[in-house]
C-alpha cells in the first residue's frame, strides 16, 4: 500500500506519516532520510526529526538520491517504509553536485524519471510505503527559470505519485484531510 502524505510547510504531516508507519503493525520500520545537510539549521531540522521519531521503532537510511538502486533489509511484507521527503530527493535529483547545472526541461524530466522510479522501487520492497512530500509554488509568485523548472518539477512528480498511491492524505493545521481513498478521490473527510 502506497500512501502520499502533503501539505505546508509545518502542517504536522511529517508526525502524521511516522505514525502511520509506527502503526503499521509491520515489523521492519524504515525511515529513508533524503535531506542533504548543508548547515547548522539543516542540522537542526535533522535533529529535531529524530527526536520526534524516537522510541517509533525506526531504523534510518540517509539517501539524498539515487532511490532506484537503494535496497531495503527484510522481507517485503513484514516492512514498513517512510520517506521523507520527496521534496528534497527531486531537489538532489536535479541539482546535485557542487554547482548548478543548466537547468533545462531534459533535466528536470530526467530528475522527475529517477524519483518516481526510485518510489516505485521502494514500493516493491515494502507492505506499507508512506511518503511525505510537500506543497510548493502556491504562492504565484514568479521566480527565477532554475526555480520555477522545480517547480514545475515536484508538480509532475506530485500527480505521478498520486495516481500510483492507494491513499493520498494532505495534512492541514495537523488534520489529515483524505484526497483519495484505495484509488477512488475521498470527500475531504477527517481519517
């Protein structure tokens, strides 16, 4: 089963997807980290995620990119997967490396392709797959070309990941709102 988590910035939707995963009932709880540090806030952020995950069960995979080749211990339906967040893994799949490439259409497409591959490679490995992605470009305001390519980029990648995902669940003010329900869009109702 395959469930995308969204919504804003500090919406609660992190917490709400490590307990989905910590009540999964699975036995083998994996929590894949995409987040490259880059500084003391980014250490921060980090820190304060594996407090709120302490205690859950959790064993941690740091992988900012390359999901496709990433294989995870255990048998597939005793395991639990948590990704977070897809967000940053397109960010890394699109910008990685020490400076900014040209950021054409090709390699947002390219960067788009390796994450979606990457999360259904995930999926193959795991009873329960949540992953956690973000709102982005809500705000109408127009932005350099590097910028507005990511953009358009986790867009893409967002509907790609909700139409493979039995459940989509966007979390507003720590509400799970249900957008779709075992492949059929939900009411917008409480779950």
């Amino acid at each position: 089963m395959i469930t995308l988590v969204t919504g804003g910035c500090g919406s609660g939707k992190s917490e709400y997807a490590e307990n989905l995963v910590a009540g999964s009932g699975c036995p083998c709880k994996w929590y894949v980290a995409t987040m490259e540090v880059w500084g003391d806030e980014d250490r921060r952020k980090v820190e304060r995620h594996r407090k709120q995950r302490a205690g859950k069960g959790f064993h941690t995979i740091e992988r900012p990119r390359g999901l496709n080749a990433l294989l995870i211990p255990g048998s597939p339906e005793q395991t639990a997967v948590l990704l977070e967040c897809v967000s940053n893994l397109a960010a890394n799949e699109m910008f990685g490396g020490e400076t900014l490439p040209d950021c054409a259409p090709e390699l947002a497409g390219a960067a788009g392709e390796a994450v979606v591959d990457g999360i259904t490679s995930l999926a193959r490995q795991a009873a329960e797959l949540v992953v956690v992605t973000n709102e982005v470009g809500l705000d109408g305001i127009s932005y350099e070309v590097e910028t507005m390519e990511y953009i358009r980029l986790m867009g893409w990648v967002n509907q790609r990941l909700a139409k493979l995902a039995d459940r989509v669940v966007e979390v507003v003010y720590g509400i799970p709102v249900v957008l779709k329900e075992n492949g059929s869009a939900g009411q917008g109702g409480r779950i």
